[in-house]
C-alpha cells in the first residue's frame, strides 16, 4: 500500500529562532516551580516572548504578554482561550502554499531582494493581506487570524537572509530556500480562563493576579523591536515606511525600558505592583564580564533589595550558554532564577 501523502508540513511553538527563549531551560524552571512552590493554580508570563515558558504549564490558567505585537499574536495563536477550526488553517495553509503568480505589494516594493527574493515578498504581502481580509469579511475568527499569521511568521524566519537578526540582510545572498508555510499544532480547546495581553507588564501587573508570575525581560542594551522589526511590521500589517539600510520602521513607541539606564527603576516598579504569592525571575550574570551592548542592565545588588522588599529569595542556577552581542569570549555562563515567596498581605 502506498502512503497518502501530507499536503501539509506542521510546527510546534519551539521551531523559531529567538533572542533568549528559554525553551532548553524549561526543565530547569519547571524543577524549581514543582520542588518550591505548591499549590499553583495559575501563571503569568509577562515577558512572554515565544511563549515557551508558557508551553510548559498548560495544566495551568496561563496569562501571557508582551509589548511586542507579533509575540501576542503567537502567544494568542497557541495560548488563547477561543476555539478555532483546524480544517481552515489546513485549507488556508494549502492554498497559500500553492500560490504561483507573483504581483507588486508592500513587501515587494519595500523589501524584494533583501531578507526575502522577490518571489517570497510577493507572496508574504499577498497572504498577510489575505488574512485581514478574510477576518474582516468574518470568514475566519480572531484565533484563525493569529495562527495563521503565526504561520507565516515562522515560515519567513526559517528563510530570512539576515545577519544576527533583522539588524541587516545578507547583500547579494543566494535565496535557495522558499516560502513555505507549516500548520502549527495549537490546541483547539485551550483552558477558557486563559488571557493574553500586549502591553508594557509595568502597567499589565496593575491589573491582573497570578499564583506565579514569571519574570524574564531583556537583559541588555538590544531593543527587540530592532531585531524583529521585519517580523513586527508583517504582524501589524499597518504598511509603514521605511527607512536605512536594514529598512526598519519608526520604533519609538516600542522601546523597552529594560535594555536602558531605566532598567532598575523600571524593575523596582513592577515587583512593588505584582500580586502574587511566587515572582520567579529568569536573569543572567552577565553584569561585569561580556562586552558593552551585552552587559546586564540591573545589577545582583539592586536585584536581591528590590526581590527582598516583597518577600524571601532564593536564587538558582544553571550553567547555559551565553549571548554575546560582539566579539567577547563567553562560552556558558550561570543562567539564575530568583525566586521569591511574597510576604502574604497583612504583613
Ligand atoms: C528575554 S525575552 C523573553 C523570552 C521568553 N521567555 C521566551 O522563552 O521566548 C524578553 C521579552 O520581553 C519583551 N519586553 C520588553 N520590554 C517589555 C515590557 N516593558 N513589557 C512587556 N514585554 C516586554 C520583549 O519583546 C521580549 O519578547
């Protein structure tokens, strides 16, 4: 008998590439949520990023978040708590897959040949357009809108042309591999408590409570909205212009205070407005070894009088493997959870 063959390739949350996902440290992290803090109910990853973190407590209520668009959009995509239909994604992905004929359109004129040939521009702007249209005739639901730009997410950061992030593409690189969009396997009946949010957490822990909220942002100088501003800007779909050598949009309004000289006043406000009974915060001790744009923004002393403030600590480490942001020796160094139980209330 011969096999039927799939029409369709399919991804799961971990096959993307991103600046300190935590995804090999899951069971670091999950060893000292399950041997230190009982009777967890629900979880709050506020830096959410990829979602990886997230991925490993779907036993639990999860809320997620993230200043960036296109990571709530992918955390909505695996995490959110309305149902969707897999047979749309599939017929979607397979049509999408099928395109043949290439016209002019935002991405082609702002972006053919540089991360992606023109070929895969065309299609990247005709499938995202196709996306908002189909959601907006009410063809596909908010959910079917996020996994299916969740897909072409992923699919065009397996093929980029970029050197390190979106920072610069590859001038006058070979594009050997095309667009191919895969059916990314969210589960259709996620917990209906869950919520995912795209806002700064400074302001996002005002208005939420979490069992366990899970602390992980930059730890230095490198915007995210710099390095993914490509994958940014196809999320919101707002057709901005561009500008330079690396064809960035104007970012103003998505700096993150954490990768400035803010960082610890940013970090002193938000543990003062958490509410919860476990902060775990993911920090590496990069602080006086690698080169400038690498180094850790808040120091080990600010970080142990800020956590004590609002409860007991116990720090955790492993040893993993170091970002370097230039040319500085680094090979692993100690990844650290801090935990905190926080003084209960009447306290
Ligand atoms: C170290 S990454 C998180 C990685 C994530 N834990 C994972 O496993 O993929 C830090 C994240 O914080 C986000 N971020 C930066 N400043 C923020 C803020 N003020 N509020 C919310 N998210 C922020 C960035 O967009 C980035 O995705």
């Amino acid at each position: 008998m011969v096999a039927e063959k799939k029409l369709y390739k399919t991804s799961l949350i971990n096959n993307r590439r991103y600046l300190g996902n935590k995804y090999k440290l899951l069971p670091f992290i999950t060893k000292v949520v399950s041997e230190e803090c009982s009777d967890i109910k629900s979880v709050a990853d506020i830096f959410a990023g990829t979602g990886a973190v997230s991925s490993a407590f779907k036993d639990k209520t999860i809320i997620t978040n993230d200043l960036m668009y296109s990571n709530y959009i992918c955390n909505f995509a695996w995490f959110g708590s309305q149902e969707y239909s897999p047979q749309t994604i599939i017929d979607c992905i397979i049509k999408y897959n099928s395109i043949s004929k290439y016209e002019d359109n935002y991405m082609t004129e702002n972006f053919a040949n540089t991360y992606f040939s023109y070929n895969d521009c065309s299609k990247i702007g005709f499938i995202r357009e196709d996306i908002e249209q189909n959601y907006l005739d009410g063809n596909i639901n908010e959910r079917e809108r996020a996994i299916l730009i969740t897909s072409l997410l992923y699919a065009m950061d397996k093929i980029a042309k970029t050197c390190g992030h979106y920072d610069a593409y590859r001038k006058g690189a070979d594009f050997d591999a095309s667009l191919e969009l895969f059916v990314p396997l969210a589960e259709a009946h996620n917990n209906a408590e869950n919520e995912c949010f795209n806002k700064d957490a400074n302001e996002l822990v005002k208005e939420i409570y979490a069992d366990l909220v899970y602390i992980d942002p930059p730890y230095n100088s490198r915007q995210y909205c710099d390095a993914y501003h490509l994958l940014e800007n196809v999320a919101r779909w707002e057709k901005p212009d561009v500008f330079g050598v690396a064809k960035k949009m104007n970012r103003d309004k998505m700096k993150s205070k954490y990768c400035t000289q803010s960082a610890t006043e940013a970090f002193e406000d938000l543990i003062k407005n958490i509410n919860a009974k476990y902060i775990l915060f993911s920090y590496n001790n990069m602080a006086t070894k690698g080169n400038g744009r690498s180094n850790a923004k808040i120091a080990d002393e600010d970080i142990m009088r800020i956590l004590q403030s609002k409860g007991t600590v116990k720090v955790f480490s492993e040893n993993y493997k170091a970002f370097s942001a230039g040319k500085s020796n680094i090979v692993d160094n100690a990844e650290r959870l801090f935990l905190c139980t926080c003084f209960s209330e009447e306290q």
